[in-house]
C-alpha cells in the first residue's frame, strides 16, 4: 500500500465554499442541493443499471409503507369507537364491530408480508448493486495508468469506493424511500388533524428543527473526521491484514512481530477513536436537549386533546387517533431528518466513487484511429532521448537515454539494483509513458498503436510476477488468455521452462489447483516453482517480442542457464530482451547494455564490453571471483 497522509484532495474537490455574507447563502444553497442532486442521480444510475425492476419495486414500497400507518389509526379509531358505543348500550349487533375487525386482521397480515417482501428487496438489491458496483470498479482499474497507483490520493480514492461499494449506494436509496415514506405519512396525517386545527402539528414541526439542525452538522463533522484520518484506517487495516498474511505469517512468527504490530494498530486506533468518541459524545448531548424539548411539547399536545375527550369534543377513539397521529408525525420528522443527514452524508462518501470513476487514463493511443501492429514480422524499437521519473518524484529514474534494438536482436540489460532496468522495460512496454523523449515502434511513435495489440505484442515475465489460484494449466494459459487453449501448447510451455518434471509429479498434474484460497487441496509450490510457471506463460505466447525480467532470480545458475539456453531455442529469430542481475547469461547476447543511474554508460556485446575494462568488466569480474574463489581446506573439514 502507498504511503501517504490523508486524503483531503477528494474531500477539497467537492468541498462548497461557506457563504462570505448574507448576499452568498442562495449560491451556497444553489451548491448544496445541485451538488447532493448530482450523487443522489449517480446513485439512482447505477441501481437502474443493476435492475431497474428494483427501483419499481422501492417506489410501491415507498407509498405504501406512507399510507399503511394512516390507515390502521383509522381503522383503530373506529373500532375503539364502535367497542365504547357497545360498552355503553349503544351498538346492538357486532356486526359492525365484527366487519372492523376484519379490516384489521387483513391490514396486520398485509403488513406483516410487505414488511417481508421489503427486507428481501433490500437483500436482493444489496447483492445486485454491490455486484454491478464491484464490476465498474475491476472495469475501471484495468483502464487506469499503472502509475496511477503509485499516488497515495489515487489509491485512496480506490480504497475508499472499494470500500463503500458493498453498502452505501443502498443504504442511501433505501434511507431516500424511506423519506419518501415518511412524507407521505406525515401529509396524510396532518390531514387527519385538520379536525383539532394546524396549531399541534406547527409546534411539532417547529421543536424538530433544533435535532434537524444537530444531525446534519454532526454527519458533516463525521464524514470531515472519516477523510481527514484516512491515513489512521489505512494503518489500521495494514496492521491487522499483515498479521494473518499467509506470506509473512512465518516472518512474523520467527521475530516475534506479532505483538509489535498489535501495539502499532492499538495506538493507532486510540488516537483514531479520541476525536471519533468526541464527536459523538457531543452530538449526544445536543440530542438530549433536543428531545426533552420535543417531548415536553407532546406531553402538552397529548393533554389538550385528553381534555378535548373529557370535555365531550371528541370520541375516545380520537384521542388513539389524533395522539397517534402527532406521535407519528413527530417520529416521521425525526426519520426526515436522521434519514436526510444519513444521506447527506452517505452522498458525501459516494463522492469517492464519483472521483475514482472519473479518473481518466492518459497512457491511450493520441492518434483518434490508432495504428494497427503488423504481427509476425521483425519489430524495430527506438528510444530517443529518453527520461522518466514517477510521479511525485523529482529525480529522474531513466536520464536521456538514446538506443535502438533491431528486429531479431537478443540484448541482455544489466545494472547495478536501482539502475532503471525493470523501468525501462515499463516504459517499453507502455505502462508508463516517458516523461521526456519518445519511444518509437516500427518507426512509429509508441503512443499511436492501439493499446491492446501493443501488449499483445510482448510475451513477458515480470520480476514481481503474478501467482494465481487457479490450476497450473491455467497458470500457464494466461500467456494468450483470448485464445483456445491446446494440450500441445501448455505441455511445450512447461518443457520450455524446465518446469514438466514437478508438474508430473504433482497429484493431478496440469489439474491441480494451486494455493488455498479456494481449494483444501491446493497446492502451495515452492518460489523457483512458481518462476518456472510464469516462464512458461511467456513460452505460450505468441508475442513477437519476448522479455524477461530478472525471471529466474529464484533458479539456480544451472537451471537458469537451462532455460537461457532453451529460450535461444525457441525464439526463432524474436527479439528477445532480458533483464538479469547474472552476468553469466549476458555471454551469448547479440549486445549488453549497462545502465548506471538511468543512463546508459556502455554498450556491446560480451567481448568488446569485456576489452573496454569498464563497468561491465568490474560487475562480471566481481561475480566471477565469488564462483571462482576456492574453498579453504579447513573450512571443507569443518562441513
């Protein structure tokens, strides 16, 4: 995970500036509403995009859940009314009472069933749209610049919509129905006690504004709080992940690490929770004052209609009716406004989402009709007067370098760590672009080919290789995923990298599937074994240029030299490029080129290199001596 402090570059670029004076509150309100109408429309987008039907079914649900309460005081008022009138001798027959009854057993059931097919709504909404959310995102990734994620602020931006992908989108649609519902319930409502007049629910709607204005300041400090420690949860979730990491596990246990790392996420989480703690222990005092307020006015409200009732201006069953009804329009402002400041600020994290689908790549072909790549011929490559350096990193890693490697050419790239070789075989291959010069392919620039077919165009094992948990035929056929996998082909790719005799001998051979992520029975091979795997994705490709990355670090000089050697077999007259930190591979190349903190400082074949006496001299002299120096003979015995 990169470095870095808290992520303010996303909370900055949505930030609203507070109004200056009186005259700027309608610019700050025209802000506000347009900038929470923007989420709430992203939001609504991307659940149609997962199912539209789900949106059809939120909106019943919506009115429905507004009306059904509204419905059942009445049929409750009515029915405490009927049951006083027989208590005092004035109903005869139950029918009445009976038919009321009726109405509701039948709104009990009904709303029994829609409160169930409501959770499964949410249930099934929830899976559908974090689905479709984890999809644009992995979509969206692919298509981002590899340096994009060498940035703390872009890798915040990915962890942050990774993160809140799973539940806030619908945690946010169903709080906004959910609003819905409640205006509803409280219109109707409000209708229902036109009979006591207006005074009741004006004060009612009035003591609600203090926890209105408590719970949108507090979800603001909360999500500003949230952004501002960002740094705080990703050490966190750094501290607790590399303790149950299956690669470091054995690490950690050997240095006692363990309990290191325990205190570093305890002290980190205390000073994390501190502020969080503050923040709402503050907005719970505040709601304390609030409710004594609300309630000390419903008691008022509950005693004036109670002396409607005993003054003979009601029925008994109003005062059910019209309590219940100010008790329901006092909860349903309490939802309007928790529910509202819930959105407000789940809308504020959607802005993460928003950010990261925004970013745009700029490693895309500059021509509007990119050039297509003509396969199986020789391919040119030209840097010319080339420099990179990452971003946010002011030293060049690549410094001017100017070099042509001709169609069918082996060069072999060596360098002290550090040198800029893997960069340069990024910059090659257009994961990044340089930032100075220009690379150029078949006398073309680089920039002007079609993505796709450039990569297409390199078969290539990095040093950081990937290991995959799939099977080892599997492993082998992402060399040329887009095509049909055949026997012959992962059979020749194992043979090619000297890696058929430990697949034979594993328990289902090409079958077995690899690592325990998934399978009890996977298998967990061994570093030179998974280096042997990742060389024969590059032997199944059908790339017209073949590079290798200091692939065979984890092999022995002899298994090393093995697949060298079955490399210059194979290639057939491919350019072929290799990074290695072994000089003894670099005898048999067309051309060494010796790079030194970015530059090239020598260039030739292993003779002429040799015959300057320069660095390439010193590096092979140096690695020579230790195979060459003899063993003493007490050092011997002492084995």
């Amino acid at each position: 995970m990169p470095p870095g402090g808290p992520d303010n570059s996303v909370l900055d670029q949505y930030r609203i500036p507070r109004p200056k004076n009186i005259k700027d509150v309608p610019r700050f309100l025209k802000e506000v509403i347009g900038s929470f109408s923007k989420r709430m429309l992203y939001i609504l987008k991307l659940v149609w995009e997962a199912s539209p039907g789900i949106l059809f079914l939120m909106a019943f649900m919506a009115v429905f859940n507004g009306v059904m309460p509204v419905v059942g005081s009445l049929i409750g008022k009515e029915l405490l009314n009927r049951l006083a009138q027989a208590y005092n001798g004035q109903l005869t027959t139950f029918r009445v009472v009976w038919t009321l009854l009726v109405f509701q057993f039948g709104y009990l059931l009904l709303n029994s069933l829609v409160n169930r097919l409501d959770s499964t709504i949410i249930r099934i909404s929830g899976e559908l749209v974090t689905n479709h959310i984890k999809l644009k995102i992995m979509n969206k990734a692919k298509e981002v610049d590899l340096a994009s994620f060498d940035s703390p602020e872009f890798y915040a931006k990915m962890e942050n919509a990774n993160r809140e992908a799973g539940n806030r989108p619908i945690q946010v649609l169903r709080a906004t129905f959910s609003i819905a519902s409640a205006i509803i319930s409280i219109v109707s409502f409000i209708i229902v006690l036109a009979a006591v007049g207006f005074l009741p629910v004006l004060m009612v709607i009035v003591v609600a504004i203090p926890s209105t204005i408590i719970n949108f300041v507090y979800r603001r400090k909360n999500h500003n709080y949230v952004f501002r420690r960002s740094k705080d949860r990703r050490q966190m979730s750094y501290y607790s992940d590399i303790i149950v990491n299956k690669d470091m596990v054995k690490e950690i246990r050997m240095l006692d690490l363990a309990d290191n790392f325990i205190d570093r996420y305890s002290q980190v989480f205390k000073r994390y929770f501190k502020g969080l703690k503050r923040l709402i222990v503050e907005e719970f005092l505040w709601n304390v004052g609030a409710t004594l307020l609300s309630t000390a006015v419903n008691c008022i409200l509950f005693v004036w209609i109670a002396k409607g009732v005993f003054e003979g201006r009601y029925e008994i069953g109003y005062f059910s009716l019209y309590t219940g009804a100010l008790n329901s329009i006092a909860s349903g402002i309490a939802t309007l406004i928790t529910t509202t400041a819930s959105i407000y600020e789940g809308t504020l994290f959607i802005n993460n989402m928003i950010a990261f689908m925004e970013e745009e790549p700029t490693v895309k072909p500059i021509l509007d009709q990119p050039r297509s790549i003509e396969r199986g011929i020789g391919h040119v490559i030209e840097f010319r007067d080339v420099s990179f350096h990452y971003p946010g990193i002011e030293r060049n890693v690549i410094n001017h370098v100017d070099l042509t490697i001709h169609a069918g050419e082996t060069i072999v790239i060596v360098g002290l760590n550090g040198a800029g070789k893997t960069t340069l075989i990024k910059l090659l291959t257009r994961l990044y672009d340089p930032t100075e010069g220009m690379i150029l392919l078949d006398g073309h620039d680089i920039r002007e080919y079609d993505l796709k077919e450039l990569y297409d165009l390199f078969g290539i094992v990095f040093q950081d290789y990937g290991k995959y948990a799939v099977s080892v035929r599997d492993n082998i056929a992402f060399g040329e995923v887009n095509s049909e996998v055949t026997e012959d082909r992962i059979t020749g790719a194992a043979a090619a990298s000297n890696a058929t005799d430990f697949i034979n001998a594993l328990p289902d051979k090409y079958n077995t599937p690899l690592m325990r992520y998934f399978e009890e029975n996977g298998i967990e091979l061994s570093i030179g074994q998974w280096q042997k795997l990742a060389i024969a994705r590059a032997f199944y490709s059908k790339s017209d240029i073949l590079i290798l990355d200091e692939p065979t670090a984890s092999l022995d000089p002899m298994a090393e030299q093995e697949i060298f050697n079955q490399f210059d077999e194979l290639r057939s007259d491919k350019t072929s490029i290799f990074v290695s930190h072994r000089l003894s591979s670099a005898t048999t190349a067309d051309r060494i080129i010796v790079l030194q903190d970015g530059r090239i400082v020598e260039s030739g074949n292993h003779s002429q290199l040799m015959n300057r006496k320069g660095e390439y001299y010193t590096l092979f002299s140096t690695q020579a001596k230790r195979y060459l120096t003899p063993v003493d003979p007490e050092d011997k015995q002492e084995e």
